[in-house]
C-alpha cells in the first residue's frame, strides 16, 4: 500500500508541470511533415531515412516491408480522422493519398503475391504478411473496397495454411500435430523450407497480430458463408475467425503473459521476457477487440493489465521508451495503432494526460525546419536540422498525434464548466468545451464514435 501511494505521488508530481500547447492543425502538420521528409512520391512508397533520396527495394532506401503497412495504417488514420471531424477538404486529400500508397505498396510487393517469397522485395516472414492483413483488412472495413478483403483474407490464410508454391506447412503451430499451439514466427530455409517442430520460435509478434486480423475480418466478413473444403483455402468463415482468435489468444497469453508483461517469445523453453512496446501493444489491442466482441470481461482485465505495465514498468518519468535496433523505432506508431482502442473504445481515459505528456514532449523537442522528430520521447535534446532521422523513429510523433486529437484530453469537465457552468446538464459537449447539441444525447444520430460529455459526465459512443 505504501509503494503503490509513493508511486500515485510520483506521478501526480511528474505530470503536474504538463503543459499542451500543440494545436489541432500542428497535428495534421506534423503528418504532412512527415510524408513530406519520408514518402517517395514518385513511387508512393516510403524511404527507411531521411538522407534517402529514392526508395528502390529493400537494399536500397524502402523501408522495411513490414513497416510500410503501419505507414499505411496512417494514411487510414488520417482519413479517418478527417471524416471524423466533418473535414470536408481533409477526407477528400486523403482518401487520394491513400488510394496512391496503396497502388504504390502493390507494385512495389509484387502485386501482393503472398506465395511470392523474393527477399528484396517478396514476403518470407510470417509476421511481415500478418500486419499487412491487418491492414489491409481494416482498409476494407472503412472503404468497403472488395480488393482489400480479398487480399487480407488471401493473407490471413496463407499465413496460417502456409504455401503449396514455396512449401511451408504454416504458421499454426497446431496441437493437433504435436507443435504445442500458437503461431510460429517464420519458415525456414525460406525457399525449401522444412517442417516445423515443437521447439521453433513462436513470437508475440505473429501471435498478437494474429489475434487483430482474426477478429477484424471477423467484424467484416459476410454471414452464411459455407465452411471451405480446400486444404488451403483462400478465406474462411465468420464463426472460424473468431474461432481462432480466441484460441491463439488463450494459448499467447497463457504462454506468453504474466501481468500485464508481454514475453517476446518461445522456443523450446520458458517464455523470453524481453519488453518490446509494439508486443505491449498488440496484446492490448487484441484484448480490446475480443472483449468489444464477447463483453467478457476477462479481456478488458488484460488490456489494462498491458497498459498499466507500459507506463510503470517500460517509461522514465512517464515517457514512452525508444528501441534503435533496426526498424525497432516503429513501436511507438504501433503503440499508437491500438491504445486508442483501451482509451476511447473502452472508456480507460486516465491515459490520455500519459499519451499527450509525450506528444507535447516530442513536440518540443522535434526539427522545427523539417518538422520531424527521432521517436526518443525521453530525450530532452532539440532534433537538428541536419541529423540523420529514420522513418521508423520519426513515425511515432505524427501516429500518435493522429490517433489523440487536441479536443479530446482528460480535463473536459473542467472545460465545459468554464465555457458554460449554467447549460442544461442534458446539452453533449465536445471534450474540449464545445457544445454540440441541446437536448437528449440519444436524440443526436450524428454522434461519431468517441467520447463526449453528457450530463457533464464522460459518455462513450461506439
């Protein structure tokens, strides 16, 4: 009791000095800023850093195969962000911007051929296909694009079936077979692989993915879909998604997690504690989907069990940890991708001042000239105009201020009572203030998802 009340005063000395003073449009700026340093727009794909002059393949100034999808994932975000707001202007931008990625990242990863396993610029990681079909399927659950669906299933199967043409048994690391359950991390040798066995890696990478992609094509796929009778179907079924879920979820987290801390794998022993923000993350993400699924309560439990253990275990002074192995800079836009989901979604709004302590930070502390950042929210050091910063690093900055709108901070009640202590307590505010309606919260169709005040309480539209 006595740890956890010095713990509760550390914090409450360390954010009492937090100022915002980041703006809405720096916000979208901050995005603009980064396509502008790291986006090829002659192929709409993007560079690995900002001394690149062209991104040509993997040897060559792309950036990581795996990482693009999360550069796509922001291009997602900020439509959606754009929509969200009633931005007009701003929707029509980006649903272009991403249209021309998206064509881009096709091209360049060989028409998404998931059977195509090239190491420049093909895919011969299971994990690295994985966050494609994540993206890709949230794509289609926001355009509704038949393309989209099409290749996040493709993906989503090839993963776990693995591949007549290369010749991997999967992914799945089936109990049925003696492999122990879970998903295995990649196949080796990657043009005449063996067969798996019990002891090869199965990584929180490829696990909680996983998780995320079963149960956003759960969320999209059509009803009445018959069960498929081909030994490595293409696609699956709504009820077989969900299925799988749960199961690689039970089995990752049983294996996996103590706590709230995420192992970053398994071989043949013990789970390999080493924390690594993007596993937090996904853990936390794929928790939030099950329990926005199920209403079990169980996965809430655990969503917060993560969160809670990045900011007490994994922070200094409360600032997000940077990793500079390679591509390892991409954690932060990762963290961003799925804590939005235990904030808003789940109405878990005492991170938020955690979330934008180290958006104002990295803020403050970023390349005014390009307007970049190098993801170390820790560090106290102005970026220089003239350093090298990866896209990696520099992602985190622009995600997370996306994903976190100004509006939407945990002093909201304060701010109505300031912008109108005597409306009727029926009126639904804005988080920072604005009225939107008068009358009943339930006679407002329009509301988007998100968190609002009504009554002058916190109420959570999903």
């Amino acid at each position: 009791m006595r740890r956890t009340l010095l713990t509760l005063a550390l914090l409450a000395s360390v954010l009492t000095a937090f100022a915002q003073t980041y703006t809405n449009e720096d916000e979208w700026q901050a995005y603009e800023d980064f396509n502008n340093v790291f986006l090829d727009t002659q192929k709409n794909i993007y560079r690995d850093h900002s001394e690149r002059q062209n991104a040509v393949d993997r040897w060559n100034g792309a950036a990581a195969i795996w990482c693009q999808a999360i550069f796509f994932d922001m291009a997602l975000n900020a439509y959606r962000r754009a929509d969200k707001e009633g931005d007009t202007a701003r929707k029509a931008k980006y649903r272009l911007l991403f249209q021309r990625i998206y064509a881009g990242e096709k091209a360049q990863y060989v028409d998404f051929d998931f059977d195509n396993c090239n190491t420049n610029t093909g895919w011969f990681v299971y994990d690295d296909i994985m966050w494609w079909t994540c993206a890709l399927a949230r794509a289609y659950e926001t355009f509704r694009t038949s393309a989209y669906l099409t290749y996040a299933e493709k993906s989503f199967c090839r993963v776990w079936y693995g591949s007549d043409k290369v010749g991997d048994d999967g992914s799945y690391a089936d109990p049925a077979r003696g492999l122990g359950g879970g998903m295995f991390w990649e196949w080796q040798p990657i043009d005449k692989p063996k067969a798996h066995q019990n002891g090869d890696f199965r990584s929180a990478c490829i696990n909680f993915p996983t998780v995320i992609a079963a149960c956003t094509l759960y969320n999209n796929v059509p009803d009445g879909r018959s069960a498929p009778t081909a030994a490595r179907p293409a696609r699956q079924t709504r009820e077989w998604y969900l299925e799988k879920a749960k199961e690689i979820y039970n089995w990752a987290t049983s294996t996996l997690v103590q706590n709230g801390r995420v192992a970053d794998g398994i071989h043949g022993g013990g789970p390999e504690f080493t924390d690594h923000l993007y596993n937090q993350a996904t853990f936390i993400g794929a928790s939030c989907m099950l329990y926005q699924i199920t209403g079990e309560t169980k996965y809430k439990t655990q969503a917060i069990a993560g969160a809670d253990y990045v900011f007490r275990n994994m922070t200094s002074s409360l600032y997000l940890p940077l990793e500079r192995g390679v591509e390892q800079g991409i954690y932060g836009a990762i963290f961003a991708q799925y804590l939005p989901m235990l904030i808003y979604d789940m109405g878990q709004t005492r991170y938020l001042t955690y979330v934008k302590r180290n958006i104002q930070r990295a803020w403050d502390t970023r390349d005014t000239v390009r307007g970049i950042h190098d993801g170390d929210f820790q560090s106290r050091t102005v970026v220089a105009s003239d350093a090298k910063v990866e896209s990696y690093n520099a992602s985190a900055l622009p995600a997370l201020m996306l994903m976190f709108p100004v509006e939407e901070g945990p002093d909201a009640v304060e701010k109505v009572n300031a912008a109108g202590a005597e409306a009727p307590a029926s009126d639904v505010y804005m988080l920072d203030g604005r009225r939107l309606y008068s009358g009943r919260a339930d006679a407002s169709p329009s509301l988007r998802r998100g968190v609002y005040l009504y009554g002058k309480k916190k109420m959570l539209v999903r």
